[in-house]
C-alpha cells in the first residue's frame, strides 16, 4: 500500500510543494512531515464483524461524536498549513462534512484518490496514467478517476501558487492581476464601497466555533496572497463555489477589500487555530486607520 500511496502522490506533484524527492520518503526518511491517523480511533464492531466504514461514520451519531472528540482535536493541533489525505469514500465523507462546518479549509482536503490497496491495482494505474482507458475492465469508472485527478492537480497547482500550470510541463512564472466586473451598487453596498478609503488594517468577522465567539480573520496562504472564491450566484461561478477557477488570489488586503465590495466574491477567514470560514462583505469588517 505504501509503494502505490506514494506513487499517487509523486503522480499529482505533492513531493514538490513538500520540497522532497518523493512522497516515499514519508514513510522513511522524512517522517517528521507526516502524521498517520483513523478517522476512528477505536476499532469498531458492526454486528460482529470488523467495522469497514462508509458513510455511517457521519450518519451514525455514535461515531460522528468519537470523531469529534478524537479526530477533531488532533487536527486542532496539526499545523496551519497541511494538507489532509483521507483514503477511502467514507473517510472523504468524514473530512467533506468537517470543511462544510468550517472546521478544516476545503482546499487543504486532497479527497480522490483511488484507495492503496493492492486489489485496486487497475484503477492505480489507470489514475497514474500507467494503463490506457480502452485496456480497463468494466469494474473501473475513468471518468470518477479523470475528474479525480484533475481535481488533485489543480489542487496541488493552488497551493503551488501555480495554477493551471500543465503536470510535468516547465513554464516560467509571471505575475498577473485580476479584473472583475463590478456589481451595480445596493444601498447597502453603496456605504460599504462610500467608508473611509483610509489604509485597511485588517479584514475579520465575529464567528462561532463550538457556540463561542470567535475571531475569524484574513490571512495570507503559504504563497503569500489572500484568497477569495467567486460566489455561486455569480453568473462566472461554474457549479461549486470551491472549483480551482473560481480562486482569485489577493496580493493585498486592499485588493482583497476591493474584491469584497463587487459582490461577487466570498473571502478565506481563519481563526488562530486554523479553523477556516467563508463570508461576504455584508459579514466582515473592513478595519481601517
């Protein structure tokens, strides 16, 4: 299983943005970079049998709540900036119900990945580009596994600060700046866009994280730029908001502030431990000097 979880990994360039020669070190020399856990720390019986997971992990209030009490509180003490790996569907149910509460950031989740296991062997292959789709037996779906990996790429390439930059491809890199339609002004967004033009401090909102109040504030990502996500209801939004090509990337908070005031935008607010939230400029508060 460690051969194939590496060989993904090396196949969607995550070794790069670790800054090692492969993904195979993790399970060697370079143990220091990963954390091994279970969804369920426990074992778990169902009716006798070994318990194989699946999406009662979230549906069964049992074991929703030993996740909350245990998986819960090692994320809490993960760095800011990793990025989570779950294998297997259920566990990517677990980790997809975990960024739609705010807990974790959506775009720090790698979900896709066709499970290690020796018995999935074709559709490795298939993922890592090894077999060809008219060589697949019927059992293997190329397109879950093509939208997979496109998906992990661009994931990869956001995090990379580079994206849409084509696998195994050399480009140089440029920098580039944004424009955006601007949205016809709402009394409420004609006071917000009229305030005080002054140098903007900080940009925050007052959440709750398990129902206490909470700071949530803009913070750069490890590139070094504030990242804001077009609204679904923008005619440009595509069908989810957390596509790679509705990111838009700030270089400052005024330029963040200034995407906020077009309405179409949702800004990455994070608190001081790394519990991550969407808003839109109706929830936040510009603070200016």
């Amino acid at each position: 299983m460690r051969r194939n979880l590496a060989e993904m990994m090396d196949f969607i360039s995550l070794q790069h943005w670790l800054g090692i020669d492969s993904c195979g070190d993790l399970f060697q020399t370079r143990q220091d970079l990963v954390h091994f856990t279970s969804a369920l720390r426990n074992p778990v019986l169902d009716q006798g049998q070994n318990f194989s997971g699946g999406k009662a992990m979230i549906s069964n209030s049992y074991l929703w709540d030993q996740i909350q009490t245990g998986l819960m509180a090692e994320i809490s003490s993960l760095p800011d900036d990793c990025v989570f790996i779950p294998l297997g569907q259920g566990v990517d149910a677990v980790f997809e119900k975990l960024a739609s509460e705010g807990v974790i950031d959506r775009t720090r989740v790698l979900s896709g990945l066709p499970h290690a296991s020796g018995a999935n062997a074709e559709r490795i292959a298939y993922f890592c580009q090894r077999k060809e789709r008219d060589q697949l037996s019927d059992k293997t779906n190329p397109d879950k596994l093509d939208a997979a990996r496109a998906g992990l790429l661009d994931q990869i390439a956001i995090l990379s600060g580079k994206q849409n930059v084509p696998i195994n491809e050399k480009v140089e890199t440029a920098q580039v700046s944004v424009q955006t339609p601007g949205a016809p002004l709402t009394a409420a967004s004609y006071e917000f866009a009229t305030a005080n033009r002054g140098e903007i401090k900080r940009i925050y909102a007052i959440g709750k994280v398990k129902g206490e109040p909470t700071l949530f504030t803009a913070q750069h990502d490890c590139s070094g730029r504030y990242v804001l996500n077009r609204k679904k209801s923008s005619p440009t939004a595509g069908n989810t908001t957390n596509r790679a090509e509705n990111k838009v990337y700030a270089a400052t908070l005024r330029e963040a502030a200034e995407l906020l005031e077009s309405g179409e935008f949702l800004i990455n607010l994070v608190t001081d431990k790394g519990i991550r939230a969407l808003r839109s400029y109706k929830s936040v508060t510009i603070d200016r000097s």
